[in-house]
C-alpha cells in the first residue's frame, strides 16, 4: 500500500509540473513578452498602432528593452500593439481601474479625462520640433501632465507622434479655400472640430480604427494624421493627395496607472522613468528619420504631395486666435499662458 501511494503521489506531481509548464509554455506567446514570465513584476503596456513599424511602438520596444536590461530581468514588459486591448480611451479607462498598467495615447483623447491637454490640440502652437521638446519636457510639460495623478493615472514622458498633414481624394489643398466643404475626419475632440470648422472644412470626429474603411468608401473625403501614421496605416491607398501642412504638433503620452505605480518601490520607480527618458529621446530621432522615408515611400506609390501656400497658413493662424481665446479658461489661462511663452521664448 505504501509503494502504492507513493507511486501515485509521483505521478500526480509529475502531471502537474507538467500542466504548470504547459500553462507558462502557453502564456509566454501572449504579446511581446520577452523574459518567459518569470520576472518578479510585469508591465502589460497596450497600444493603438503597429509595435513593429511606427515610431511610437518602436520607442516601446526600447522602453522593454531598457527596463529589463536595468532591471536584470526583475520588471518584464509585455507590448500588445494594432489595438488588441482597446482603443484610447478605453486603455486609460483600464489603468484607471488597475486591469491594465501602461499605455501610449495621443494627447488629445486624454484631454477628455484633463482640459489642461487641450492646449496640445491648439493649431500652429509648434513650428518646429525643438519648439516642442522645450514645452514638453519643461516645466509647462509637466504641469500639465501633473494633472492627471487625480485621475489615477500618472504620466512619465512625451513621445513624439509628429507634425499632422491633411490628405484627401478630392483634390490639391494648397489654399484655405480648398477646404471648403471637404468632410476631413479629426480626432474626436472640440478643438479640431472647431478649427476645421473655422477653416471651412466639414469635419467629421471618427475613431482611429474607422478611418480607413470610411476612406475607401467614400464616406469621407480625407483626413489629418502625421506621415508615419497615414503610411503605417495605409490611408495613402485610398487618398490621391498629401498637402505638408503642419498644423498641428501631435505629441503621445507613456503613462502608467497610479495604482500600479505606487505599487513600486522608489528605487523601481526611478528606473522606470530613466528608461521612460531614455525610449522618448530614441524614439523622437526615429520618428523624424521615418517620417521623412515614409513621405518618399508615399511619393513612390504615386500620392501627390503640396504644400500650403504662405497666405493659406497665415490665415488659417488668424482664423485661430478665437479659438484659442476660446478655450484658455477650460485649460487654465495661467497654465495657458505659461505654455505660450514658453513656445515663444528662443
């Protein structure tokens, strides 16, 4: 009897080491996963865009890398990208509640949980890259990200999602009157309605995912994006016109749910957000090197690309000062202020 029990006890732990294994074998193919699960703490990371070919997921990559290299495998970072945990809003949603760590929106979409990011949406606030790191990463940056702690979230770094350009297939925008009428999809915030509003356009606010089946069937005429994102996103094939606008600067958000965050000892926390600084500051250089390639890979497939005419930017500009005005309560005129002269100073 006891050789018996023995041997059944044998075999009873062997069959489930065996399922344990198994079930480990089975999760580690769950989105980029990398260390095998066996590290002491995991960051599951959602994304709306592609983890291999845009900017944005680049930069998480090296975010994973950086954080389990430094870390000696201690903190794991699984990625899932092209949306497979949600749209925006709903992965802020989820790291509010805690079933979800870390996520890279847009600014715009976290306007809805903090005014102060309206002013990101502003149109012509940014001219040039530089311009905006200096905002971002300074004081006015971080004021505004601040913002969120109260939402239970907390805010790490600003990547970069680029200067955002209109396409459409109607025909060449050069003039502000080559808006008139055209239906543009923006992101679904009040700036960007009023501003393609007061440019003439008829814009229609529509998630990101949406976008391409409404240009291919024509229920839009165009829409406003950086190149990175129209290319990774295969707008340019269902659009027969790129004019380089630039109206706005379009910046994405690392973010982290607070309650994960203050999960984390000091010394953890501190190394999440070298390695956060680290990811932005490669992944702002990758994001000027493709945006450049993928303009000329556009090109190639035969889009046709303008520019606006100086008049046409300038008064588009002008039509902006109401808007502007407008919304300098909703996001704190002296927090407003402070981001204007910052943007000013040289």
């Amino acid at each position: 009897m006891k050789k018996f029990l023995a041997l059944a006890t044998s075999v009873m732990l062997a069959a489930g080491t065996m399922l344990m294994s198994g079930c480990g074998m089975a999760g580690s193919n769950k989105g980029d996963t990398g260390s095998g699960g066996n590290a002491a703490i995991q960051l599951k990371v959602g994304f709306g865009s592609s983890i291999d070919t845009s900017a944005g997921g680049q930069g998480l990559k090296k975010f994973k890398e950086l954080v389990e290299q430094k870390s000696n495998g201690k903190i794991e970072v699984q990625l899932f990208g092209d949306g497979q945990l949600g749209n925006d809003k709903s992965m802020m949603e989820a790291l509010q509640m805690g079933t979800l760590d870390m996520t890279l929106p847009t600014t715009s979409p976290v306007a809805e949980l903090s005014p102060a990011f309206l002013a990101f949406d502003m149109p012509f606030l940014f001219t040039e890259p530089a311009q905006a790191y200096k905002v971002l990463d300074g004081a006015p940056g971080k004021d505004v990200m601040s913002t969120l702690d109260e939402k239970g979230i907390h805010g790490l770094v600003y990547f970069e999602n680029g200067f955002r350009n209109l396409t459409n297939s109607k025909h060449p925008i050069k003039n502000i009157s080559d808006l008139e009428g055209l239906k543009i999809r923006t992101m679904q915030n009040p700036i960007m309605l009023d501003t393609f509003t007061a440019w003439g356009a008829n814009p229609v606010p529509m998630a990101f995912n949406e976008v391409f089946t409404a240009l291919e069937q024509k229920t839009i005429d165009g829409q406003e994006n950086p190149n990175v994102l129209i290319y990774d996103a295969g707008f340019y094939e269902a659009q027969k016109y790129l004019t380089e606008s630039h109206h706005l600067y379009s910046p994405y958000l690392l973010m982290i749910g607070e309650k994960k965050w203050k999960s984390l000892s000091a010394e953890d926390q501190k190394l999440i957000q070298e390695c956060a600084e680290e990811a932005r500051d490669y992944e702002r250089q990758l994001s000027q090197k493709i945006d450049t390639e993928y303009l000329q890979k556009m090109k190639d497939k035969g889009i046709q690309v303008d520019e606006l005419t100086p008049d046409a930017i300038q008064k588009m500009k002008d039509l902006s000062k109401p808007i502007y005005d407008n919304y300098a309560d909703k996001i704190g005129k002296d927090r407003f202020d402070a981001i204007l002269k910052a943007a000013a100073d040289k």
